[in-house]
C-alpha cells in the first residue's frame, strides 16, 4: 500500500497560512509561528534518536511536543492522563523509554530516566531538517483493566486517510471531545495540522456549556466524538446555538437515532460517522445519513482499504493499519496483512450493520446476545436519548435482560408507565423474547469511560 511522502509533522506548518491556531481553555497559540519556534531549546538536540515517554498534563502540551520530536526523537509514547501509575514501569520497559519530557519531573526522579521539561513560553528556533527516518507514534489500547497494549505507528500511516479524504477542505476549525492522546482525538489533531485548520482541544474538567460557548468563539466549523459524547450534549441543552458545518460520529455504533437527533439539532450540517480503531487504523467514514455502510465498501481499492467479513467480524487491511504492538508477543495481523477488529457484523439488504463487540457479549438465559442490539431499539423510541442494556443476574435462568434508560428530558422521577409500555412494545416487536429487557431502569445519566465510550461494566 502506498504511503504520504516521509515529512515531519512540523514540516506541514511550515507553510500555515496566519490566522491558523490551535487553543485549549487557558491559552492560544498560531499554529503558523510553531515550524520557527520552540518549546525545548537545546534539549531538542539531546532528545534526537532517544525513545521519549511525553508524560504531559495537557493536550495543547502533548501536541506541541508532538510537533516537535516528530522526525527528531525515535520513538514517542503518547501517555493519556487515565493511565494507571502502576502500570507506568511496565510500560517504561516496553517501550524500551530512555528519556521522559514531564511537567511533573519529580515523579519521574527514582527512576534513573532523564527528564526534560519544556519552556512556559517559545524561543526563537531554527527548524531541524526534515525526517531522514519515521519516528514511531506509540499509543495505548483501551477498555483494559489490565497494562494497556502499546501500537506503533508512523505518521504516514497516521495521516493517510486525511491526505485522501476531502471533507475537511477550505480551512476548517477542528474540535473534538476525544483526547488527543487517544487515537480519536490524535486523528483529529491530524486533520488540523495537516489539512490546513485551527484545533479547539477539550478539557474534561470544563462544563458542557462553557466547552460550547468556547466552540462558539473560537468559530468551530468540524467536530467530532463518539455517540455518547453527542448524546450528552444534546440532554445538556448546550447545543442551542451552536452550528457547526461537519458533525462527525466514531468509536461505537452510530445507531440510527442520534444520527437523525444531530441532523434534527444541526440541519445544516453535514453528518457522518468513521470507522477507526488503534490498531486497524480509519477504514471509512460514511456521509448517506444511514447507520452502517454499504455492503459495495468490502473489498479492495477504496482509498487504498481492504475490508472484509470473516466469522462474522470485519476484517481491515491498508497502509492505516499500524505496524505492530510493542513490547508483546502477540500478533497484529494475520498472514495476510488484515486485523481482525473484533467488531461484528450483519449484512442486511446490501447494507453492513455493526452489532457489538465479539468480546462485549452478555449471556442471557444461556443465549448470547449483543447489548447494542437492544440499545439501537431503546434509542429509537420517542423520548430516550441513550440506554445501556445488561445482564442482570436470576436465580432461575441465570440472568436476564435489563436496561438503563436516560430520557431526552433528563427525568428519572415521577410515573414512567406510558414511556415504559412504549419501549417494551418496540423491544418486543424487534427482539427475541430473551432479549427483552425484564428490568428496566429510567437514570439520571450512564457511566462514561476516559475515552467517551459507554462504560460496560455489569451492574
């Protein structure tokens, strides 16, 4: 599969046009003054060729850094702020670390690594000269309890959906709810960079409407997060006013309920959903409005893809994919280049429909069942924005069906009887009788993961 050229990220703002800027919710820096400026000073020159840990409290620090050792440092290990501490030594070892770039030094001051800080504010700097060799991008896997995988990538292989794609196209403003030391958010941070854009990064700890307000007056135009996240704001009543031109949906299934709720509140946005993974890389984005995609994407030489179902699971092969985990014996592709993605799939009518994680099956009765296939059908129903179904567990058959509902309203208390009949109406004329939830609560919200996602521990 064919790659972008060999350029390092700094190279691509080299060029920025002014006015280009990337921003959080205390500061703002020009993207076009970053390519002759530096945030390390001489400490760029003893970071080149050393496998650097950017164990960084911000995301505009983490980019900056980002900017800066790609094409200088060999590797770089982006570390998300949720990482467990116990599991910094064993990640350390891995990833073979021997320098660490901190704003917190003394954490890092029984360990024997150096440690480098960077400046508060930039110094005049000559641009090095353009990568001889690719930096690894190292990144963790989520939804682990466990010392998280580590995936290697290049940026080429990193931006090579955002050198095809077209969307983006006249200098958009790019924001995201996703962290940028995820992949999700990383890919948007790319875009920007890349594609000629502004970023508005997120902070967790902000409100939903002042992060709105923010959008609004940094003139976000793109924007993107997972089905949750734009749940969560469409219930918080924030939406009201802001309209961006390009709604983008990723990192679980876009059922088609909030699909037509984000055409509803921005209908002069375009709506799309992607399909990206650490390791698989971004495979597609859909813009037809309609959950899943179509059955014509499988195959090869869309975009340089190859995509396939196997078992039930779709499969991905393409220059996106990374070049393999670090530090473990097991095995990212098969023989044959594509990864497996563990995420499964039903074709219906010429259409492909994601319907759960291989891995996030929940046993009911002694069936097997998918909770995102009860989720879609509780979503859909007037009144619900979200729902979280699950395996309650029954002395008799082992456990049952139940489900979490948030209602559009954000109410919990008060007589439900008529919104309860309804969505048991709906499960019963969608589901097999064992997928019906027998428990159904009405809450005032779901439990989030760090990454935005559903949070699927069992209750």
């Amino acid at each position: 599969m064919s790659r972008p050229e060999l350029r390092a990220l700094r190279s691509w703002l080299g060029a920025a046009p002014a006015g280009r800027t990337m921003s959080d919710a205390e500061a703002l820096l020009s993207l076009s003054g970053m390519s002759e400026q530096s945030w390390f000073a001489g400490g760029l020159v003893e970071l080149a060729g050393r496998s650097v840990l950017l164990d960084l409290s911000t995301q505009l620090q983490s980019a900056i850094a980002l900017a800066e050792l790609d094409g200088v440092a060999r590797r770089m290990l982006l570390l998300p702020s949720d990482v467990s501490p116990d599991h910094l030594a064993a990640l350390v070892t891995a990833a073979a670390i021997d320098a660490v770039v901190s704003d917190d030094p003394a954490r890092w001051a029984g360990s024997n690594i150096p440690t480098y800080t960077m400046l508060a504010e930039p110094q005049p700097s000559r641009p090095p000269a353009d990568a001889a060799a690719a930096t690894e991008w190292l990144m963790l896997t989520s939804g682990t309890s466990g010392v998280p995988k580590i995936v290697s990538h290049t940026l080429a292989g990193l931006s090579g959906a955002i050198v095809a794609d077209t969307v983006a196209a006249g200098s958009p403003v790019w924001a995201t709810f996703y962290d940028i030391r995820r992949y999700g958010g990383l890919q948007i941070l790319l875009r920007a960079m890349i594609g000629g854009g502004s970023m508005v990064l997120s902070d967790p700890r902000e409100e939903m409407v002042d992060w709105v307000a923010r959008l609004n007056a940094r003139g976000v135009t793109h924007i993107s997060g997972t089905p949750t996240h734009w749940r969560k704001l469409l219930m918080s009543g924030a939406a009201r006013g802001f309209a961006p031109r390009y709604v983008r949906l990723s990192g679980e299934i876009a059922d088609q309920a909030i699909l037509d709720a984000l055409k509803q509140a921005f209908p002069a946005a375009s709506v799309g959903h992607a399909y990206a993974s650490t390791e698989a890389g971004v495979g597609f984005a859909v813009n037809d409005g309609l959950e899943g995609f179509p059955e014509a994407m499988l195959g090869g030489g869309r975009d340089g893809v190859d995509m396939k179902i196997e078992h039930g699971s779709l499969r991905i092969r393409s220059g996106r994919v990374a070049t393999g985990y670090v530090g473990a014996k097991a095995a990212l592709t098969d023989a044959d280049g594509f990864v497996d993605t563990g995420d499964m799939i039903e074709v219906r009518d010429g259409r492909c429909y994601f319907v759960g994680r291989r891995g996030g099956i929940i046993n009911i009765g002694g069936h097997k069942v998918h909770p995102e296939e009860i989720e879609a059908v509780i979503n859909a129903c007037p009144g619900v924005r979200m729902s979280r179904a699950r395996a309650q567990r029954n002395p008799i058959t082992g456990a049952i069906a139940a489900a979490d509902v948030v209602l559009a309203d954000g109410s919990q208390a008060g007589d439900h009887a008529a919104m309860r009949d309804g969505i048991l109406t709906a499960c019963r004329a969608a589901l097999a009788p064992y997928k019906v939830p027998a428990i159904l609560r009405f809450v005032p919200a779901l439990a989030v993961t760090p990454a935005g996602k559903l949070a699927r521990a069992d209750a």
